[in-house]
C-alpha cells in the first residue's frame, strides 16, 4: 500500500490483531502485574465490537488467579515463547489481511539500542526469553509476508522501558529474526506508554494499566476502521489526557507516543507543547510554565562550560523532588552536556507554575566552587521567575557532611622488607589534620599497635571510616581483617567490622594514570551513582593485556566490580591503576565468578546500586560473618576488599623516609 492510498478506509474484516497481556510470570511472584491481562481483554474486545471478526483476533493472557474470575471463561493459550512466535512468524503471515494489530501489556525493558525487549510469561532468570518488538517490526516490514497483504501495521506497547542492564540478575540474550528487505508500501505505526527509561504506571486497584486505560477511553469514541486514520490526533489527545492527570500528581510517566511513521510517510514525535500554541509563548497542552525564548537566549552562554559541574545528576533528581514530579527510572543523565539536560528538563513538566530548568539551575548555583558563575545563574533565574509568574526557588539542601576518617599512609623502607614508614591525619570538617608519624619503619605487628593507641586518641571524634594509603604490593593485605584490642575490657574486634575499611593507591596515581584517575571522578561527581555505565563488572574471561586501554577509553566505568579468580586479580588490578579506575571491589585472594555481585546485591536496596553507598555496603557485608581468629591475629574469613580513592581528598605527599 503506497502513502497515496492513506486515506484509505479498511474494512475491519480485513483487519487480523495478536493481542498479549501477562499478569502471571514463571520466573516468580515477584513479576506479578494485576490487570493486564484484563487490559488485553479490553482491547481485544473493543476490536470484535468494532467489526473485526473474533477469529481473527489472537488474545494470549497469562492471568493470576485472583484476577482470573473477572476474565471471560474461555480456553485462552498463554503467552509462552512458543505460542507467540508461532502466531506472529508463521500463522498471521499466512493470512490475507490489510491491516495487523499488535497490543502488548506486560513488562519490558530496553536494550543497548533502546529496542524494547517484552518477557513471555515462561520467561526466567537464567533464560529470559523476549519478544524483541522493533526486530518483530522490521521483519513484518520487510518480504517476509507477502506483497500486497498486511500494508498497514500498528504496534501498541504499554509496558516499562527501562534499561536491561539494571535487571543485572536476568539473561536476556539476543533475539532477532532475520534481515529482510523493507517493503517500502509497508507502514508501521508503534505507540508505547512511556518514555525511554520510564516506568509504565499499572493501577492494581482498578485493574488497569494507566496508559490502556486513557487510550481506550479515546478509542471507544470511535471503531477500528475509523480509528485507523485519525491516530495521530488520537494520540495526541491522550497524551494530553496523561499529561493533565501528571500535573495533578496522578501520574508518573512522561507519555512519549512515539510514531515511528504515521500514514502520510511523516515523523510523529511525542512532544508536550502544543501544537497550535505560537511558538516560544512559554505552555504546554496540560498548562505548565516552560521557559521562553528569552530565558534560553540569556542561559545559553552560561550552559557552556568545559564540562558537566559536580553534582549535576543530584540537581536533575532534586528538580523532580521539589516540583512533586516523579522522576524518570532512567538511571543517569539524559544527555552529556548541560544544553542537553536542560532541554530535557523543560520537556517534563511536572507541578503547574515552575518549570524544571529553575530548581536544576538553582541547586547547581549552591554548590559550585566558582562564585562568579554562581551569582550569575541566580540573577539569572530571578530574572526569568519573575517574567514567567513563577513562585519563588527553593533553597536547596546542602550536601551531606563527609564521615570523619582516620587516614594511613605508608611508605616502604627500601632497608628492611615488610617494614613501613607510617604517617597519619585526621579527615574532619573538609580538611586534614596531622596526628602522627612513625620515626622509624614499622612492621605490621608495630603498625596495628600503633592503631590501636590512634583509635583510642580519637574516640572522641566519632571516626566511622579507616582508609589505608598504599603501594600496589600491599593491596593484597586484609587491613579489615586485622583484629585490634579496641573492644570493651580490651577484647579484639575485627577492624572491618567496627569500621568502614577502605584502601587506597594516591602514590600510584602518576602520569597518564593520575590525568585519568582525575578525569573519571570528576564525571562520578556529576553524573551521580546509579548511571548504568557507571560500573563494569570483570571477569576471568574479560581480562586480557589491553584491559587497562578499555577501562580508560572513555570517563565510565568509574567502579570495577572484579569478579576474578586469584591468578586473574593482580593483573585486573594494575589495569585500574593504569586506566585511572577510582572504585574497585574484588574478592580477597579472587572467587567464584558472580561471587562479589551476589554478595552486594544483598545489601543494596531497590535493585540499584548506588556507588556512594558502596563504603557502606561492603562494610553492611562483613557483619554477618562469624570470625575464626587465626594465631597472627587475623580473621580467617576472606571478605570483600574495596579501593576507594578520590583524588579530592588527599593529604600532603611528603615523603616520609
């Protein structure tokens, strides 16, 4: 069918539909998702009502069966791999249809491309089995079905796009299904609930998916083959709709409708503003402020800096929190630079009268070390409120106060091996204080007993973290593990278990490797700790003589999680040290692969982990165990062994010899 014939009223007995909706997943109760197989229910008969025969039309739903008595009691296959792929490649390309409908609710999420990628409902943890729907798409395009049928074909997804890689515990794999030559007669029409890295919002109480819900209010005003041509209006009023029940805090997802291509060959993107509105006059369809023209022209010169400011990523979260707008799922920024967020930014609108660019600008301006650009943006803001209507900006909160910590520095002797020169400070109140250094090299016997007296020194300052400045040589020694008389009546206490342990290696950071250590912490400081390309996990296999060259290829990974076997870890770790990797986790001595990932993901919460946390859930990690004490005084349980170096936070380097 050419773009000439869009016009083109379709009968609806030439209309075919695969409709899916998956409450019940194998891989566990955990997935369960009340009401779309209702919702599925819904749309199909909103389809047979319409005219489109109900042979035609292929409902799969794996309902729960607390929701199953609402469904039509008939013999319904479920969703399995199976069941859709026979259905979608075999069975409806072999009909004779003008139009395909294919309507899916149930999870998804995204993979390195951003193809949404949909679990069948037999999908588990060690095989997750998929629908990949832009794969599906471009093979239903292309010659695969035969020319002349099926020229128009609509997509409806109402699932979650989130990144796949979030979901570190499942297996999705790959899921194509052969190249085939688009049908350039071929027009596709995909709609999804929300934006990329969003959350689709699923009401249980009513049993409904938000976005089924809207959509099909819209489509029971009219029939599927009226329908047919008015989707974009239809669209856009429901993204409307959406958009109104999110300014009134009923609703957390930005309703991105994306149409790859409407009837007339032309891209539809899912824009919020207006599109009868003048532009630059500063509203949307739902009535929230955005900035105007001016307010670009005049921020514009004062986005442009060298590169994104410390603390950027917590300004973008605070800009939802304080507007009472749920922020996106999507961990990490939306773009690289600050025109980028910032566009984001007045792209979601959350409370009526204050658009989003004001509070993000705000709470960089408070925490930036450049007082002059600081004072530039408030006078800025002020000046756009104050011409918009908007209310006043919230001060924002001040940053959490860094942990007082007791800090080590050693240097080797060059005389006498296994001895050290020990220097030691205080960290308190943004700066270091000198409390002692050794006047001769010290043993590790001499060092913990010279620990022992600091830690009794400094009681009163509530120390909560202990960092250990070291040589490469000695990152092999379990500080955590060593065991103190600092207990009640001189009991021995496991210094890991009293404490935040940490090491670190300032004194390896030289060269190339120091320009880089520097680089990646200042993109940790601004894009936060839950971006997703934050942390690489290693293992055995990815461990080769140019690992160090991938590690600094690019700002991220900032953290390793090094998941290696004992002959593996030295190497892995002198390629943190020369990409200038500032976080690594590793197992002491090496472990099992998974061992480290499985160890933190029972102590992180929400399924993210969040890299400033990590001191914190390493040490949360070495609790549990009970210690067997070995005669050297050491623990003989081998924890995990975090390096935590910021490159912010070091003291004088005088040498000590």
């Amino acid at each position: 069918m050419s773009t000439a014939d869009a016009g083109r009223r379709i009968d609806p007995r030439r209309m075919f539909a695969l409709v899916v909706g998956i409450e019940s997943y194998t891989i566990g109760r955990g997935w369960d998702l009340p009401g779309a197989a209702r919702d599925a229910v819904r749309f199909a008969n909103w389809l047979t009502a319409g005219g489109v025969p109900e042979e035609q039309v292929h409902v799969l739903v794996s309902p729960l069966d607390r929701t199953a008595v609402d469904l039509p009691q008939r013999d319904v296959p479920p969703p399995t791999r199976d069941h859709v792929e026979r259905l979608l490649f075999k069975e409806l390309p072999a009909c004779d249809g003008d139009l395909l409908w294919i309507y899916w609710a149930g999870h998804g999420y995204l993979d390195d491309s951003h193809q949404l990628l949909l679990p069948y409902a037999d999908a588990t943890r060690e095989w997750t089995c998929h629908l990949n729907i832009e794969a599906a798409l471009r093979w239903w395009k292309g010659s695969g079905v035969q020319a002349g049928r099926f020229g128009r074909q609509i997509a409806i997804g109402d699932a979650c796009r989130v990144d796949a890689r979030l979901a570190r515990q499942l297996s999705f794999g790959a899921a194509e299904y052969g190249a085939r030559r688009p049908d350039s007669d071929r027009l596709q029409f995909a709609l999804y609930a929300c934006r990329v890295g969003e959350l689709a919002q699923n009401l249980p109480d009513s049993g409904a998916g938000q976005f089924t819900d809207a959509l099909l209010r819209r489509l029971r005003e009219t029939s599927p083959p009226a329908s047919v041509s008015e989707l974009v209006p239809i669209v856009r009023t429901v993204q409307a709709d959406l958009l109104e029940l999110r300014a009134d805090g009923l609703a957390w997802q930005q309703p991105e409708f994306v149409v790859h291509r409407d009837w007339t060959g032309s891209t539809v993107r899912g824009d919020d503003r207006h599109p009868d509105g003048p532009p630059g006059d500063g509203t949307t369809t739902h009535g929230a402020v955005v900035l105007d023209q001016r307010g670009w022209d005049e921020l514009a010169p004062l986005l442009r800096l060298p590169c994104l400011p410390s603390h950027t990523y917590d300004a973008y979260r605070w800009a939802f929190e304080i507007t009472d707008c749920v922020h996106p799922v999507r961990r990490g920024l939306p773009a690289a630079d600050l025109a980028g967020v910032t566009h984001d930014l007045d792209a979601r609108q959350g409370r009526r009268g204050l658009p989003l660019v004001l509070p993000f600008m705000r709470y960089l301006a408070a925490h930036s070390a450049d007082e002059a650009w600081a004072q530039q943006i408030l006078d800025w803001i002020e000046s756009a409120r104050a011409r918009l209507g908007a209310p006043p900006v919230p001060v924002p909160p001040r940053a959490d106060p860094a942990q007082v910590g007791l800090h080590l520095r050693f240097e080797e002797d060059g005389e006498r091996e296994g001895t050290f020169w020990v220097r030691t400070w205080l960290y308190r109140d943004d700066g270091f204080e000198t409390l002692w250094e050794s006047e001769r090299p010290l043993d590790p016997p001499a060092t913990r007993r010279a620990l022992t007296r600091l830690l009794a020194e400094t009681r009163a300052y509530d120390v909560r973290r202990i960092e250990f400045h070291v040589p490469l040589e000695l990152l092999a020694e379990p500080f955590e593990s060593w065991q103190l008389p600092i207990g009640r009546r001189g009991r021995s206490v496991e210094l890991g278990r009293a404490f935040e342990v940490v090491v670190r290696c300032p004194q390896e950071r030289d060269g190339l490797a120091g320009t880089l250590w520097r680089r990646k912490w200042r993109w940790f400081k601004a894009h936060g700790g839950t971006d997703p390309h934050a942390v690489r996990e290693l293992r055995d296999e990815t461990v080769s003589m140019d690992l160090g060259t991938l590690l600094q290829s690019a700002e991220p990974p900032v953290c390793v999680l090094a998941d290696v076997s004992g002959p593996r870890l030295a190497e892995t770790l002198e390629a943190v040290l020369d990409a200038g990797v500032p976080i690594a986790v590793w197992h002491r001595g090496g472990g099992e692969p998974g061992r480290v990932a499985a160890i933190l993901d029972e102590q992180r919460d929400q399924g993210e982990l969040n890299l400033p946390r990590l001191p914190f859930l390493v040490w949360q990690s070495r609790i549990p165990d009970r210690p067997c004490t070995t005669p050297a005084g050491r623990s003989s349980t081998a924890g995990l062994a975090l390096l935590w170096d910021d490159p912010e936070r070091v003291p004088e380097r005088r040498a000590l010899s």
